[in-house]
C-alpha cells in the first residue's frame, strides 16, 4: 500500500482501533520520505460504508452523563470524552482528503498531517486513560460528532465550514479555561496533553481556513458570505454559540468581520 487514497479508505472502512493508528502512522511516514502516491485509484466508496469500533457504546448529546472534574472518574470521564473527540477528529480528516478529490496536492498533504497529529492526540489520551485505570470505550460516547461529516459528504466547502471552522474551532474557545482548571489542580499531565492539542488544534483550524478561502476564490465566492450562508444552511441552530476566542480565532485564520458576525448574534 502505497496510495494516500487506498490508506484512507483502510482507515475508514476497517474498524480496528491499532490498525487505524500504525496505517495513519506509516502514511505520515511515506509521506516524509518522499514515497506516497497520489494518484487516484478505484472509485470513491458511501460514507454510509464508513465503520467505527463496537465501543464506545454512543448516545445522544442530550443522554450523556454529567461528571465534574473534582473526582478521579470525572476527571477520567472528561478524558475519555476528549479521547472520542480526537478519536473521531482522526475520521473526520482521513474523509476530508478521501472524499474530495481533484484538489492542489499540497491538500492532500496537509489533511493527512491533520490525520497524524489527531491520531498523537488519541494515543496520548488512552495513555492517560491507562494510567487511570480506564481505557478507551469503557464509558458511552457522544454520538453526534460524525453527523457534519455525513451531512456535508457532498459538499467540500460546507465540509470545510462545518468541520474545521467550527466544530474543531469550538476547541480553540473552551480548551485554554480546561487548562487553567487542570493547572489550579497541580494536574501537569492533563495540563501538558491539553496544551499539545491546543497547539496542534490552532494549525487544524487554520489549515481549514486557508483551504476554504482558497477554494471560494477558485469557485468565485466571497468567503466571508458564503461562510455565513453554509453556517445558516448546515450549522443546526445557524451558527456556533459563543464565547469566542479571537486572539487563537484570528491566529487560525478567521477575520475580524467573520468573528464580529459571530459573536454579534446575526444569522
């Protein structure tokens, strides 16, 4: 296996957890000696066909259990549910650069490095989870993360609305306040694994962001409209929920008018 498009589609039509991890692994590392391939082969597969592990068991948002941070098992029930996230954020890229095709290459390259990092992500988190006595579907879900990939699997631009410019820019608003709880707790690791994603999350967003821009120039769209049509038409409730954090925001690549409509309240 030598094409970013046959790793792609391992990594979401099989469901082995450690499988997906080593193949999303060996493709970063292909890439880095110079020996990926990009050229297309085979047609692109339904993302109804997209398979994920038998646990975690996922439920609605609005059936989730309620842990706090000052207990051990909330504090490894708010891991485990980052776990899934990042869990899910390993998907969400791997489709990105599966499902659209006919992009720059540098494209390609950049979603897969979001894949990689992701894939860190969760390994460092089931780590952690480890060290606590837990492990990674022990505890039910979120099961609606996927549901803007499927809702937007054929459309790039709304893809890239939803995805990166919204439900990964989300992290960019609430992490830094997690951190800061973690750190008053004297929790280094938590405070260290949080700061990584952190980080690594401001390059995911703005990855979104430039592709979105350039994608609208080539299509003749006004980014800054057509991001708040896509919101209006996809976002269920018309747009995210503040508070914003605009310094990380504009560093990712939002402009102060995007960030001035969403925190004005417009639709």
């Amino acid at each position: 296996m030598n094409s970013i498009f046959e790793f792609a589609e391992a990594c979401l039509y099989r469901n082995d957890i450690d499988e997906k991890l080593a193949l999303t692994h060996r493709a970063m590392q292909l890439l880095r000696e110079g020996r990926l391939q990009f050229a297309e082969s085979g047609p692109v597969l339904p993302i109804v066909g997209v398979s994920f592990p038998e646990r975690p068991v996922l439920l609605p948002p609005r059936e989730m259990p309620k842990r706090k941070l000052n207990t051990p098992e909330g504090v490894a029930a708010f891991f485990h549910a980052i776990g899934h996230v990042e869990f899910v954020a390993i998907y969400l890229a791997w489709d990105l650069l599966y499902r659209f095709r006919g992009l720059p290459e540098q494209f390609y390259r950049d979603w897969l490095r979001v894949a990689d990092e992701e894939a860190q992500h969760f390994a460092l988190i089931r780590e952690h989870l480890r060290a606590m006595g837990a492990d990674y579907g022990d505890l039910p879900a979120h099961g609606g993360l996927w549901e803007l990939a499927t809702d937007t699997a054929g459309h790039l631009l709304a893809r890239l609305a939803l995805v990166p410019r919204c439900q990964e820019a989300h992290g960019l608003d609430v992490t830094p306040a997690l951190i800061e709880k973690f750190r008053q707790a004297g929790d280094a690791k938590s405070v260290a694994i949080l700061n990584r994603i952190l980080t690594d999350e401001v390059g995911h967003v703005e990855f979104g962001s430039y592709w979105f821009k350039s994608v609208c120039g080539e299509q003749g769209l006004e980014s800054e409209a057509e991001y708040r049509r896509l919101l209006g038409e996809y976002y269920k409730g018309g747009r995210p929920k503040g508070p914003f954090n605009r310094p990380l925001r504009i560093q990712a690549g939002f402009s102060g008018a995007e960030l001035d409509w969403l925190e004005s309240g417009a639709r």
